[in-house]
C-alpha cells in the first residue's frame, strides 16, 4: 500500500517481449485499487550489491548488465488523487437557435423580401425561408422564381395568418394565439389554427401542419366540428378526420341534440365518395345506440332496435 491505495510492480526477468531473446528485463508499475482514478509518479533503481554503485535508474536501464548482484528500489513521489467520480454530468442547455432568428424577424435588419398580404407588408429574409421551405425556396430562387421582391402579393391569406406563418419559420414554434387573434375564446384559436394549417400545407411546413392538426384534435366542438372535418378531408390530415368523425358519432350528437350536427350532415353529401364516413359513423355508435333509453331511435345500418328496415334521413 502507498499513499492510501494498493500497487502492483511486474517483474519480467527474461523480457515482455520472447522476440528479444530476453536480453532484457521488463518492469511494470499498475494500480491495483479498483474503482479509483490515481495518478503517480515514480522511480524504478536497481541496486549495484558489488559496492561499485552502479545502480540503474529505470530511465537508463541499458540492454546489458553488468555482473551483480542488483537489489530493485522503488520510490514513489508527488503523489495525486483526482476527486470526484468517473462519471460526470454536465447541463447542456436546449438549443435558442429559433430564439436568435426570431429576434432578427422583429429587429428587421438585413431584410430582402417583402411581402404583401391583406393590405399589410411583411419584410423577411429569403435565405431563411429558403431554408425552412421549399415553396419559398422555389418561389425565390427557383427557375420561376418572382422577380420583384419589392413585394410578393401573397393571394388568399388573411395577414395574421401570414404573421403566424413567419412566427412559425423564425421562431420555430407557434404564437400566442390569445395575443395573435386578440381574444381568449377557444372559438377565435380554432379558427387561427384552421387557417394555420391550410397555410402550412400551401407551404409545404409539415411540423406546422402537424402542430396546428393536433391543437385541432385538442379543441373539437360542436359549432367547429363541420368546418374542421372538412379541413381534413382536404389537406388529408387523416388523424384529425377520425377524431371529428368519432365526435360525431358520439350518442348525443346523433339525435341531434345541437344544430351543428345539421351542418355535418350537410357536409357529409359532399364527401359520399368516401364510404368510410358513414361506416366509421355506425361501426362506433353501434352498441351505444341499441343500449339507448330512446326506444324507437334509428341507427346507422338502416335498422331501429327491433331490427326493422326504416329510411334514412340525412
């Protein structure tokens, strides 16, 4: 034991090495304490016993020796323990890569692109929207690409919408909706995320997409529901179709309990094509709709609860 820990000195009296004919001898140092980290320095002499004191330090062994006898001396010095364990941890923080282009978005220095959109002109950086999508990439670099962008007339968007949209390549996350659209209503946030998710979609931004058709599922409801299902239909937003359909198909929505399951069925004529509506429609509501109180109410296969053919209205 030296300094606290246990050691082990190898001796190798004909050489590590068989390829040298062991004209040599080999000597090692090696930690033996397990599960320590330990650094040391140290000195290896060998010891003439003849009294002519011709001792070799280890750094000027030779191949040679010359006749004995030789005592090995080890001496250690300067010993040091690295404290703390082995394992580490260090706080990398989140990357605010979105937060040092939003903040060149609302500083508008370096723009080279406006756009005009509703009445309002919006300036931005071609080379970020380049980045962030294709359309834009196409639009302002493209074979095809405008050649006035002074100001690039955006058609058929509303210019909240347009602001969200940049909020959204800048920044790399959605706005404030309640501070975008000017009210805490969840109809007026619906809505915004309706139109988000259309203008994602123009733009070819599928994590936009995808935000805006999640906050859709979070927030289904009756005077929402047939406008939102008919954005799915459209932009084939295939998860948000199936959560508007199973909101349909709920019990109370089926007896027409609420105007806007009208509005449904209205929509529904336009999608016949798709003969999954309807069938999802009954396939959900089916035990639910024969365990109801209502005795004579009709379900979706054509059939009352006593299994007789009635006519559908739709």
């Amino acid at each position: 034991m030296v300094g606290g820990y246990a050691w082990a000195i190898y001796f190798y009296p004909d050489g590590k090495s068989v390829e040298d004919n062991a004209a040599y001898v080999s000597l090692f140092i090696a930690l033996a304490s397990e599960g320590t980290d330990v650094r040391a320095l140290f000195e290896l002499t060998l010891l003439d016993q003849s009294g002519k004191e011709r001792h070799k330090v280890h750094s000027h062994f030779g191949r040679t020796l010359e006749s004995g006898p030789y005592t090995l001396k080890y001496r250690g010095s300067m010993w040091s323990h690295t404290e703390g364990p082995k394992i580490y941890s260090i706080s990398v923080p989140p990357s605010n890569i979105g937060q040092h282009f939003g903040r060149l978005l609302e500083s508008g220095k370096s723009t080279d692109v406006n756009f005009g959109v509703d009445g309002e002109i919006f300036a931005a950086h071609k080379l970020v929207l380049a980045a962030r999508s294709p359309v834009f990439r196409a639009q302002l670099f493209g074979p095809m690409k405008d050649k006035n962008t002074q100001q690039i007339k955006v058609e058929d968007m509303e210019a909240q919408v347009f602001k969200a949209l940049l909020h959204f390549i800048y920044w790399d996350s959605l706005p404030d909706m309640e501070e975008l659209t000017g009210s805490n209503t969840k109809w007026a946030s619906t809505l915004m995320s309706q139109h988000l998710l259309a203008a994602a979609d123009r733009y070819a931004l599928d994590r936009l997409r995808l935000l805006c058709e999640a906050n859709l599922c979070e927030d289904v409801a009756i005077n929402t529901v047939a406008t939102t299902l008919a954005l799915a239909e459209q932009h084939h937003c295939f998860q948000l179709k199936a959560v508007c359909l199973k909101f349909v198909a709920m019990p109370e929505n089926l007896r027409g309990e609420f105007h806007p399951c009208a509005q449904f069925y209205a929509l529904s004529s336009r999608l016949t094509q798709d003969c999954s509506l309807l069938e999802y429609v009954a396939r959900v509501n089916e035990h639910s709709v024969i365990a109801s109180r209502h005795g004579n109410e009709a379900i979706l296969d054509g059939s009352d609860i006593n299994g007789r053919r009635v006519k559908q209205r739709l």
